[in-house]
C-alpha cells in the first residue's frame, strides 16, 4: 500500500457487536490499514459512549475500516465479516446485548450493497438460522472516544480481552 496515495484507499464499516472484537479482528488483515471504532445508524447527534450503551440513540457500535482493495478485496473483507461474528443473533452478540450491538453492513457506494447482498445470500447457506444482519447507507460516522480506539492492541492484558478478543483471535487463526 502506498500511504502517500490516500485516495486509493476505501472505506467498509461494520458493526457486529462490540467495536473491540470487530477492531481487533480487522487490523490483523493485510491491506487494512485503519481501524476506527465509533458509532453510526442512529438518530442522536454526537453519541457518547453512555449515550449509546442505554440502547436508545439508534446507533450501533461499529468498526470504520480503511483498506487498499489492491491487496484486499471488499467482497473478501465481508467474508472475514461473517466468520467474525453470529449474524442470525437479533441485537446481541454473546453477552453483549442491545440495539448497538446489532449486525449490520453500512456501505458507501451501490457496489459494496450489491457485494454485501450477494455475499448474504451466499453466506446463510453456512447457517441454520436465519441471518438477520441489515445491509443500509453509511450515515454519519461519529467517532468513538480515545480509549476505545486500538483497545486490543493497547489492553492486551484487560479481562474482555482475554476472554472475549484473545479466543475469538485464536479461533479466526489470526493469532
């Protein structure tokens, strides 16, 4: 990746459950560069992160990733989306519980819908329950507050990390 050249970069944003796992599972693909974990999806203006945890803001804790689609493709990198979490869980993700916590597929141009849709369709069949992740137009990107941003890579040692990243990690083979 040439870091001179921004503009050959892309954006996905994802949300499947808490943004730390979601981060933490997409910086360790090559040709990512950025992981910014914030918010996105709901009607609040500048949510906090108290904001979002009462589950009333309409947003969802998502992960802003910025790629080289020379080196990684989006199709590839929503692949990596559905081995990284449960998508036929409505709202939660293991002990993560709310609307924040909800799978779902932002994309920013009518190519990433139409990759995110087939790549669904594709996907269920690895499912016996139905995928209820929803596919819908990036809206504003609020950016989450500082200590949530590399949370893995700066906490390696923190009790959610071990438990939670450290397993989910190990068993995508990324660590």
């Amino acid at each position: 990746m040439n870091p001179s050249d921004p503009a050959s970069l892309e954006i996905a944003t994802f949300g499947a459950g808490c943004f730390w796992c979601v981060e933490a599972v997409f910086e360790c693909l090559e040709g990512v560069s950025d992981v910014t974990s914030g918010y996105m999806g709901g009607e609040t203006e500048n949510p906090t992160y108290e904001d979002i945890c009462t589950g009333n803001t309409g947003h969802a804790e998502i992960a802003q990733i910025t790629f080289d689609p020379t080196v990684i493709s989006y199709a590839t990198l929503v692949d990596w989306f559905w081995k990284s979490h449960n998508p036929t869980t409505l709202n939660r993700q293991g002990g993560d519980i709310g609307s924040q916590y909800r799978s779902a597929i932002f994309y920013h141009v009518e190519a990433q819908r139409l990759i995110a849709e087939k790549s669904m369709a594709s996907a269920q069949k690895l499912f016996l329950q139905p995928i209820v992740t929803e596919i819908t137009e990036a809206t504003l990107f609020y950016v989450a507050e500082n200590y949530h941003q590399d949370y893995y890579r700066l906490n390696p040692s923190a009790g959610y990390c071990q438990m939670m990243i450290r397993p989910k990690l190990k068993k995508l083979e990324l660590e």
